[in-house]
C-alpha cells in the first residue's frame, strides 16, 4: 500500500492531470483495424487535445516516414510500418513521459536505427522522461542513462550503462543481460 505521484499529481486521484502529458507506445497494441493511418491519428489526436493537428500530423509523417500509407487502413499495414504509426500516435502531444514498449520491434536495422535518433532528439529538446522496456540491450545502451534489470520479477541490477558493463566486467550491456538472465552476479569469474 502507499501512494503513486507522477509529474507532482497523486495518481489515480488526479489522473486527468497527469494522463493528457504522458503517452506510451507499444507494438503489441493495435489501434483500430478499419480506420486508415490518418483517421487514427486524427482521432487520438483530438483525444489528447493536440492543438493545429494537421501541421502536427504533416510533422510527424514526415520525421517518422509515415505519409506514403496515411491513407492505408491501419490493418493493412505491415508490421514495421505500425511500428512506426505506434510511435508516431506516442509523441502526437509531445509528452513529458513516455512509455515505450519494445519500440523499435520488427523495424530494420536502418529504420530502427533512425527511430531511436527521433526518440534521442525528441528527448533532448523537450527535455521528456522516456521508460523503456527492451530486450535489445544496444538499444538500452543508446538511448538510456539510467538502467533497471529484472530477473523474475524483481530487480537484480540497476545503475548507468557504463556503471554496469564495469561492474560486471563486460564489454557491452548485451553481455551484462546475458549474465543477469544466467543468474551470474557482479564480478563472478566465469570459466
């Protein structure tokens, strides 16, 4: 039991503050089927109060290379592509927070790579918290400066990037996930 405050408001009591300056974006939550590329973004685009949503959307085709199917019904999409209309309705309010679920998952080295510079910029000019979840540990070390690993549901390791690849004695954050997934401690010598 305790209380949950985001961005300075007690959630769930005063969730309609908190929610319209958060959004997330995940590859395993699909927005609706029928509508195309546009009409979905338009729609929740007016849900999170986007003001002048046609210049944002214009923006948004552009940077995520998402206007050649705006006018494709969302299901007709390929999986890279909703990829990137997931991320494109993510930073339609440009949130404070935002919560990314996998965010690069079935995109192509280069596309994937474009989109974690978008979500770096994006970080760096509105100054916005982003969470993460990951299994791509080059990911995690790209666009991270703070990192939490669970092993079963609970926290095993936690610390900057370079802190654990030090601490573990690796060479990258791919190499500390796989000794964390193995159940091999901090500074284990393994033979």
């Amino acid at each position: 039991s305790g209380r949950i405050h985001i961005l300075g408001e007690e959630v769930p009591r005063h969730q309609h503050r908190v929610l319209p300056r958060m959004n997330f974006s995940s590859p395993y939550v699909d927005l609706p089927q029928r509508l195309t590329v546009a009409e979905n973004l338009t729609v929740y685009a007016r849900l999170y109060g986007v003001p002048c949503v046609r210049e944002r959307l214009a923006a948004l085709g552009r940077d995520l290379d998402i206007n050649a199917f705006f006018q494709r019904p969302y299901g007709s999409l390929s999986a890279g592509q909703k990829t990137r209309v997931a991320l494109a309705k993510a930073l339609l309010n440009e949130p404070e927070i935002l919560l990314l679920d996998e965010p690069t998952a079935s995109l192509d080295p280069d596309t994937a790579d474009r989109m974690r510079g978008i979500l770096t910029d994006y970080q760096r000019r509105s100054g916005a918290t982003l969470l993460l979840a990951s299994h791509n540990m080059s990911e995690v070390e790209r666009l991270c400066d703070q990192v939490i690993m669970l092993r079963t549901g609970c926290i095993v390791a936690s610390g900057a990037p370079r802190e654990l690849i030090r601490r573990y004695g690796r060479k990258d954050m791919e190499e500390v996930f796989l000794d964390i997934a193995r159940g091999i401690q901090s500074g284990e010598v393994i033979e």
